[in-house]
C-alpha cells in the first residue's frame, strides 16, 4: 500500500507544537500577503518582519532574519512586485535573489505570496524528493515543480502545502527507531511505488541522458553487478537489432537461435572478424546469465567484460561508423 500524504498534513500542526512548542497561522499570512500577490503594492521590509516573527512561523530558526533597516533601504529603492502577470516565475526568484543571496528566504516570500506555485525550500523535502540542478535557481524551480506533481498525484490544494506534508512525513520518520507510527510511514514511502518511480528517475535520468546506458552499466558494477548485466545485456540486444537492420534490411527475429545466426553471419560477410565473433558469443552467454533467473548469475569479472565488448565492438552499428568492409553487399 502506498503513502497517504494527506494524513501527514494533517498532523503539520501537530508535529510543529512538538518540535516547536506551537502550532501557526500560515493561511493569515497568505491572506496578508494578497496584496504582494495581486501586484497591488511592492515587497517591504516589514513582510519580512512579520514572516520572521517567532510567533508567525519557525523559519527564523533555519534562516537568518534580513535587518529591517538595511532592508527598508534597499526594498524602497528597487520596488519589487510579486505580482506574476508581468514576469516568469524565474525571472521571480532571480529578482529576490539579488536582494536577499538566500534562495531559502527567497522561497519564503514566494511561498507565502503564490502558495500554488511555490514551497519552502527546505533540505528534508529535497532529499525525499530528489531533484538535483547545477544551478540554484533552476533547483528551486525544479523542486517546486516536482512538488506540483506530488500535489496532484496525491490531491493536495497547493505546492506550498505539498512541501508542509512532505516535511511532515520526514520529522514523523526520524523516530524510527523508537515509533512504531515511523516504520509504518517509511514502509508506506518505500513501498509507493509513483515515488520511487520518480526518485529512480529523477537520479539514474541525468546518467542516461548524459552517458547512456552501457556507461550506467559499469556504474553500477561494484553495487549490483547482475543488475549492472541486465542493463548492458538489453543495450546488446537492441544494437544486434540495429546491427540486422542496417546490414540484413530486417528485423533480428524473436526467436531463439537468431541472435547467433546474426553473429555468425555477421563474422561471414566480413563486418566483425573471427576474434570479434567469439568474444560476441560470449557476450551472449553472459547476456543468458544476466537475465535468465534460475541459473548461475554471471560474475562482476565477465560482466565487465560484456560491457566492454559491447562497447567497443557493437557501438559503431548505430552510429554509422565504418564497419570492416565487405565486397559482397548483403
């Protein structure tokens, strides 16, 4: 069964008063916040007071709290609108970063003016989230954007109360060790499996696109070796298809025995040579070991080697490099 994330901002109130001796008002300060959000007045240094306040909400705690005076000085000379008619949202957040150089104080302005669009950048919700960005203000706005889809994957109003349940749920897990409520809710977390979709996507996406999946393979070597063998025994797989279909003008057949005869033919008309046949053939019994369960599984050893063949053999099928000639077109 997967994670009820609603139920974890339900107790937001709850676990605030525990970790920070009370409970806040979030929603008035939305609501003084309106008119920011409407573009009907500036930022002024007294929002920050008022948002900083101990007995408005805990972030003084986390981030420090700008001076007022230095503040009103600056914010008088650069007038900034929140309203988002007139502007994008990264042309938002650059805008405050040039004030404020904290994107954490920064993401407390914009959550409490545009709850819909933005959450507090918090580190707890950005590990469970895992959204990873060269740059700060394209991480924010990734973060808020993956915040977005959790709001609507699990039926919460706003980005901003998607970040309060997600930091909810990650104070509920500390205490598991000691709680049997916290096993219950990191088992609910690793067990949805949305999440963890994402999460994997989120971490082994950026590797794919930059790499591919042969360079994926060897990463995860040392880590899970006969994983790391099923991810290269398919990239084997679809380039002996690119290699029947660029050198045969068909299909490699679904049947078994094909991908040999297309190694062995392969060998024949000249385009591997004999020593490449056989390393081939081996690559395709690691590929048996990799993926048929039951059996011995293939060593870390004879699974790198697979990689490294596939690569340094089959690359080249796809890309159009030259192929060892042959005078007899196929």
């Amino acid at each position: 069964m997967g994670l009820d994330l609603k139920q974890f901002l339900a107790l937001f109130p709850e676990i605030c008063k525990r970790k920070f001796g009370r409970s806040y008002d979030l929603a008035a300060i939305e609501k003084r916040f309106l008119p920011l959000r409407d573009g009907q007045r500036c930022l002024a240094a007294r929002d920050l007071s008022h948002i900083f306040h101990p007995e408005n909400t805990p972030f003084g705690r986390y981030w420090p709290t700008p001076h007022k005076k230095d503040l009103d000085k600056i914010l008088s000379a650069k007038r900034i609108g929140l309203g988002m008619t007139s502007q994008d949202r990264g042309d938002l957040v650059k805008s405050l970063l040039s004030v404020f150089h904290n994107v954490g104080v920064v993401s407390i302005i914009l959550r409490f003016t545009h709850p819909e669009r933005f959450g507090v950048f918090s580190t707890p919700v950005l590990y469970l989230v895992q959204i990873n960005r060269a740059a700060t203000i394209d991480l924010y706005l990734a973060y808020c954007e993956e915040l977005a889809a959790w709001a609507k994957r699990f039926g919460i109003q706003s980005v901003a109360e998607t970040e309060m349940a997600i930091w909810s749920f990650a104070e509920t897990v500390k205490d598991v060790d000691t709680s049997k409520d916290a096993v219950a809710a990191a088992r609910s977390f690793d067990d949805d499996l949305w999440i963890q979709r994402r999460r994997a996507a989120h971490i082994v996406g950026p590797f794919l696109r930059r790499h591919g999946r042969l360079q994926l393979a060897r990463i995860l070597l040392d880590e899970d070796h006969r994983l790391a063998g099923k991810i290269a025994a398919d990239e084997y797989e679809r380039l002996l298809g690119v290699a029947s279909q660029r050198f045969r003008g068909r299909r490699l057949p679904a049947t078994k025995g094909a991908a040999e005869q297309l190694i062995d033919e392969l060998e024949q008309k000249q385009k591997i040579s004999l020593p490449e046949k056989v390393e081939l053939r081996g690559v395709w019994e690691t590929r048996n070991a990799a993926v048929h369960p039951g059996g011995l599984p293939p060593t870390p050893a004879a699974v790198e080697v697979m990689i490294d063949r596939i690569e340094t053999i089959c690359s080249g099928w796809e890309d159009g490099a030259p192929v060892k000639a042959s005078r007899d077109p196929w």
